[in-house]
C-alpha cells in the first residue's frame, strides 16, 4: 500500500477524497457521508491560520480515485461551527448509517492513523521511527527493528441453549441494554479457549458446540472480532458486578434493547434467530 505524509501546506491530488476525524469524531454533512472532495474539506481549514497541521495517509481506490484519511487530536484548535453544514459525529454513532464499503474504509484509516501516531518511536531502542515508504510499517534506523500494524484478535460469542440466548450487560451499557461475551484472545490460547475463558469469566458458565460464524474489524482502536454460537453445557449465572452487572437467559424478543445489525453482536443474533425460524 502507498504511504505518503504531507504537511498541511501541500495539497492532496485533484480529486482525492478525504475522511477526517478530530478526535474519534468524523467530520461530515447532514448526509452522514463520511467521503467528501478533499478539496472542499480542507477548504475552510486552510483558510484558517490558526488551525494546527494535520497529516494525511493514503488508504485505497473508490471509483478510481484516491481516498485518504487524516485525523487531528489538537481538539482545542478546531470551531466548533463548520461551514456548508458539516459538523462532528461520532464515529460510533454513525455505524448504522454506513455501508459496508465506507466502513471498511474509515475502519483502515482510523485503524492506521492511531497505529502510526502510537509508534513514533521504536519500542526497542527508543529512537525515532519513520515511515516505510512502501509498506504499512514503522523502521528504526537505528536498531532495524520495524513496527507493524497492530489487530488485537478478540472473540465474540453468542450463548444459546434451546430457543433461549445468555445475553449480559456490561457496566458501559446504558439501562436495559444486553448483548453478547466479549474479550481479548490472550497469548498462548487457542480462539476456541479464549471463547471458554472469557464466558466462563464473564457469567460463569460452560459452553460447548462452539462454531464459527463471521468476522468484524472493529476499529475501536483496532480489534478484529471473531463471532461464535455455541451451547450452553453447565453451571448457573454468575457475574463478577463490576465489568459484568447484570446476565440473564431469554429469548431474544425478551431483549428490546441489543445489538443492531451493524455490529457483529447483532449479525450473530440474527443468525441464531434463522436456525430458530427453520426448525
Ligand atoms: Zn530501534
């Protein structure tokens, strides 16, 4: 993949569209497009003496032309009024309104932007790392050590037993809201037992039967979830109270509040409700 850094002064290629976060908001109009003209995006910024520089990454092709994503930490620095209507929006709170292909765009340049911010510096020797002009890696010239993109693989897992689901709520939740076991795959496990650890961690329960579904890059900062059914085998509910509040069986009607289609989570209780629909 092209890796190319400019400072505020140069401007993208003609046609280039760009994503632009501040913080982990995006920057868009009320279409919650999230691909503008670069052009258009950067124009207000540019005229504003004030506003500090941004880098920006190239990430793919749409259509033939360029997309590329830049991100700005410095929040202070930036209006809170934008011109032509464009304002912030979480990132998260745009999910359901994004297709596949703009996810997945904004999910690479998020996920690339935080790596490249987090790795300035080599973690072995400490030096300052730069750029590969070519790959998607960060090189110490001093030791030789280079800084790959980081996916933290977690597992997702959705707990069935009969026509009912284990659903838990976490203590992040809003009131009312379940979904499904999630967590990191720690070193040295194998995915099927990172699925049985964090579960039985998590509510307290054994499970087996556990199958593979689908996969989700779920930049937030930069995971890559992979989603499992399974049985539940033994044991009674038990959360710990404080990562976990609240656990229950049901069905998944008994659950207003849960994962929208958009999320792996709800992709794995649509999937479970097919085979239920079938029987
Ligand atoms: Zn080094």
């Amino acid at each position: 993949m092209q890796a190319e850094r400019f400072s505020s002064t140069l401007r993208l290629p003609a046609d280039s569209l760009l994503i632009l976060f501040v913080g982990n908001d995006l920057i868009t109009d009320a279409s919650a497009e999230p691909l503008h003209s670069a052009d258009k995006m950067l124009a207000f910024w540019q005229k504003e003496q004030n506003l500090p520089d941004i880098e920006w990454r190239y990430i793919a092709q749409r259509e033939g032309l360029p997309v590329y994503c830049a991100r700005s930490f410095d929040w202070q620095h930036w209006p809170d009024e934008f011109p032509e209507h464009f304002t912030r929006y979480g990132f998260r709170a745009l999910l359901p309104q994004l297709d596949q292909s703009d996810f997945e765009l904004i999910a690479s340049g998020s996920q690339l932007l935080t790596w490249e911010q987090d790795h300035n510096y080599c973690s072995r020797c400490g030096h300052k790392a730069r750029m590969h002009p070519i790959e998607n890696a960060m090189c110490c010239d001093a030791c030789g050590y280079r800084q790959y993109p980081r996916i933290n693989p977690c597992i997702i897992a959705l707990i069935t037993r009969g026509d009912e689901v284990l659903l838990a709520r976490n203590a992040s939740f809003k009131p009312g809201y379940f979904s499904c076991i999630a967590g990191f795959i720690e070193p040295g496990e194998s995915v099927e037992q990172g699925v049985q650890r964090e579960i039985f961690e998590e509510v307290g329960v054994t499970v087996k039967n556990i199958r593979y579904q689908s996969s989700q890059s779920w930049p937030f900062p930069h995971s890559l979830m992979l989603g499992f059914i399974c049985d539940y085998d033994s044991g009674e509910i038990k959360v710990d109270g404080e990562e976990i509040v609240e656990a229950r069986w049901g069905r998944l009607d008994d659950f207003p509040l849960k994962p929208g289609s958009f999320a792996i989570s709800g992709q794995l209780m649509q999937a479970f409700a097919d085979t239920i629909e079938t029987e």
